[in-house]
C-alpha cells in the first residue's frame, strides 16, 4: 500500500479520536460519522434541486427510478473514495498526481477548480434566490452578500471540523423534515410512489410541448447526481479520524465504518431529492408547463390556496425558502475544502483558507453578476446558468471518476483492500453508462441553444 509523504488536509488530518476495541459498534459508528454529511451536501445542492422539482413538474413520478439508480451509483463511488484515503493515507488528487505526473496533474487541476467554481456557481444562485424570496433582496444584491461565507466558515474552521460536521448535518436534517412535512400536507399517492421506482420505457420517449422530454430532464437529474468534487473531499476528509495507519485490522475497521457513514448519509440526500420531486409533483403536476418548475413558482405555491387547498400558508412557503437558503449554505461549507484539496493535492500550492475562499467565491459570482447585468434580474435566466453549469460538471466528471477506479480496484496500490470483482465490474459499467448519458445530455443542450 502506498503512502504520501504530504497529509491531505493536514490541519484536520489525524485528528478526530475514536473509540477504543472494545467500546460498543454504535460508539465507533458515531465516531466515524460526519465525513457522509459533508458528502452528501453535493447531493442536495440548488442544481439537484430544479432538476428534481421540474421532473416531478412536468412528468409526476416517473423520475423517481432515475433518482434512485443516480443515488446508488454515488454510494458505490464514494465507498471507493472513503476506501482510497483510507487505505494509501493519500486522497483522490494526491493519488492522481502519482499516477500521471506533474504536467498531466497541472491540466487535471485545472479542470477540477472550474468544476468547483461551477458548483460555487449553484450554491451563490441558489443563495441569492432564497434571500429574494425571503427578504425580497434583489438578486444581484444577494449574490454580492453570499460574499460573508467567506467569514462563516473562517469562524466555523476554528472549532475543528467535528464542529462542522455537526453543523452540516443539523443543516440536512433540517432540510429533510422541512420537506417531509410538506409532502405529508401534499398527501401523495403512496403506492404510486413505490412503483415508480421501477424503471419505465416512458423515460425515453415522455415529452410536454415547449418543455425538455422526460428523456433530457433525466440526464439532468444524473448529472447533477454524481459530482466530481465529492470524490476529492471524501477521500481526504475520511483521514481526519485517529486509526491506526500501518495495522490492518484497524484499517478494515475504519472503511466499514466510513462506509455505512456515507450510505447512511447518501440516504438521506436521495429522500430529500425524491421529495423535492414528489413536491414538484404535488403542486404542479398536469398544469400549464410553461407556469412550473421554478424556485419562485414553488414558493408562491406554497401560499396559494387555489393550488395547494387549505394547508398553504406563508410558514411553508417560508420553510422552503429556509430549506433552499441552507442548501447553499452546507455546499458552500465543503467546496472551500475541496478547493484545498485539488490545490494541494495536483499542485502542492498551500493558501490561507480565507484567501482560498475569497478566490474561488470571487471567480464565481462574477459569471452569475454578468448575467444579471446583460438580461436583469430575472430570476428564470439565472436559472439557467444554474443548470449550464451542470452540464460543465457533466464534463469534467470522466477526470476524477476513471482514475478512481483504477486506483481502488490496482492490488498495487490498494493491496488485499482493491475493488472486488463485482465492484470493479459495476463502477466501469457504472462510468460507461454515465459518461455516454452525460455526452447525450450535452448534445440535446446544445441543440436546444442553438435551434
């Protein structure tokens, strides 16, 4: 097994204790939990977010298959990345640069910060949006005031990061019976939910006039799924727990635990995201297409007693925002970490952490001011940016994914811990089929910006 010289996120590295042998499994499971939650962030964000509302908008349940073959091909991903930093004490870019070489990794770093800046792209939209509904902020205004993150984390780095795990995962859990709440008002078909997650040839062939086929919406709710900058920070922040490095034992026992951290975590993430579609198939399903599927449209819902009946109000509507506001929140928290590690890791370049927070929040908000100032404040065009940068992430993936499974499933680097033969065989198939989905999901936006 190969190790770095170079710690991965050095000042977190090593530092969380764990139990001792003989404590009880739910101890140690609770000392190994918190790396899922910062993962799992990536699976919430704004861009999973309009995909999933507009697919239950336009198109009921039928997504829901899509939601949970993208979510069990994250799990099979991220156990492969906690695996890798357990395992070689190195994360996904570090391991990378090995592999390559020095003016390959400066190429691949590249393509990993504009992936980052594109996913800080979402998380200042969906910020932005949430402050104008709650506090009807004009949206250049509130793109601008994301700036103060910049402070929120600096203060929340102080307290280590078992302070931010914390943090992130009273965030989802607030996210989650924000939306459990609503959908049990929405009172849905529940057995037209469970049958939904069969798969359905109407995937590929559904289509609403004027609207994206049920087809396109699907690669979109695929390639906001699996990120590549959760790959990084799973794989360096999984080394922040104190087991011990050289014996194997405790090396087996660290991956179980990091593995059902992250399933758990994912879990939720992907109950969030079916009740986002459940939601947007509540309160639109069968109305005019060219009225749905906006954040602004689903808060105004909420109010609406024509739409919703008797349990709108302003608390839900409210409640929504709060949900959309936090989103951003929580993947802003670990996007400035992952931006650490693709710096170090491909180029060996340490920043301060609130100059690398100011960086990369500075290079994102300028496209989204750009935007704002050529066609207004119109908060439709602004979603559309959101999802253009979706798509770069659909791009950039093949980078980080590829090299991982060759990583994990090479006996040179992994030892008696690479892939099984199973995993091995399910991640490439994995890879393929997202790679040929993504490529299509490319081809339809750009023949529809260009038609």
């Amino acid at each position: 097994m190969e190790q770095s010289n170079q710690k991965s996120l050095e000042e977190i590295n090593n530092t969380v204790p764990i139990p001792e042998k003989k404590s009880s499994s739910l101890k140690k499971l609770i000392a190994f939990s918190g790396p899922g939650a910062l993962v799992a962030v990536g699976y919430m964000d704004p861009g999973n977010w309009i995909t999933s509302i507009q697919g239950g908008a336009l198109y009921g349940y039928l997504l829901l298959s899509v939601i949970l073959l993208s979510s069990l091909i994250a799990m099979l991903l991220q156990t492969m990345c906690a695996k890798l930093g357990i395992v070689t004490g190195t994360d996904l870019a570090q391991a990378t640069k090995n592999l390559v070489g020095n003016k390959i990794s400066f190429f691949l770093w590249i393509i990993a910060e504009l992936a980052i800046i594109s996913t800080e792209i979402a998380e200042v939209i969906g910020s932005a949006i949430a402050l104008n509904l709650l506090f009807k902020i004009p949206l250049i205004i509130g793109v601008i005031i994301t700036i103060i993150d910049v402070f929120l984390l600096l203060i929340l780095v102080k307290y280590g990061i078992r302070k931010i795990e914390a943090l992130v995962f009273v965030l989802i859990a607030t996210i989650f019976f924000i939306f459990m709440y609503e959908v049990a008002l929405a009172n849905p078909s529940i057995k037209s939910i469970l049958l939904s997650f069969i798969p359905k040839k109407e995937i590929l062939i559904a289509h609403v006039d004027k609207k994206e086929s049920a087809f396109f919406i699907a690669l979109g709710i695929v390639g906001a799924t699996v990120m590549p900058h959760n790959l990084y920070l799973h794989s360096s922040i999984v080394q922040s727990r104190k087991y011990d490095r050289i014996n194997e034992d405790s090396i087996k026992e660290a991956i179980k635990y990091a593995k059902i951290d992250s399933n758990i975590q994912l879990s939720f993430s992907f109950i969030i995201n079916c009740l986002l579609l459940i939601l947007g198939s509540a309160l639109f399903f069968g109305k005019n297409p060219d009225d749905i599927g906006r954040f602004t449209q689903l808060y105004d819902a909420l109010k609406n007693r024509d739409m919703v009946g008797i349990i709108a109000s302003s608390t839900l509507a409210t409640l929504f925002a709060l949900a959309l506001l936090f989103s951003g929140q929580n993947a802003t928290i670990t996007g400035t970490l992952t931006g650490q590690i693709v710096m170090e890791g491909f180029i060996n370049l340490k920043l301060s952490i609130w100059k690398r927070r100011m960086l990369t929040r500075a290079l994102a908000i300028m496209p989204v001011i750009s935007c704002i100032y050529y066609w207004g404040n119109r908060e439709d065009v602004v979603e559309k940016l959101l999802v253009y940068t979706q798509i770069f992430l659909s791009l950039s993936l093949p980078i980080s994914m590829i090299p991982l499974l060759y990583l994990t499933s090479s006996k040179k680097t992994m030892g008696k811990f690479s892939n099984c033969f199973l995993a091995s065989m399910l991640g490439w198939i994995s890879t393929v089929v997202l790679l040929i989905l993504n490529s299509q999901l490319i081809l339809e936006t750009l023949q529809s910006v260009f038609n």
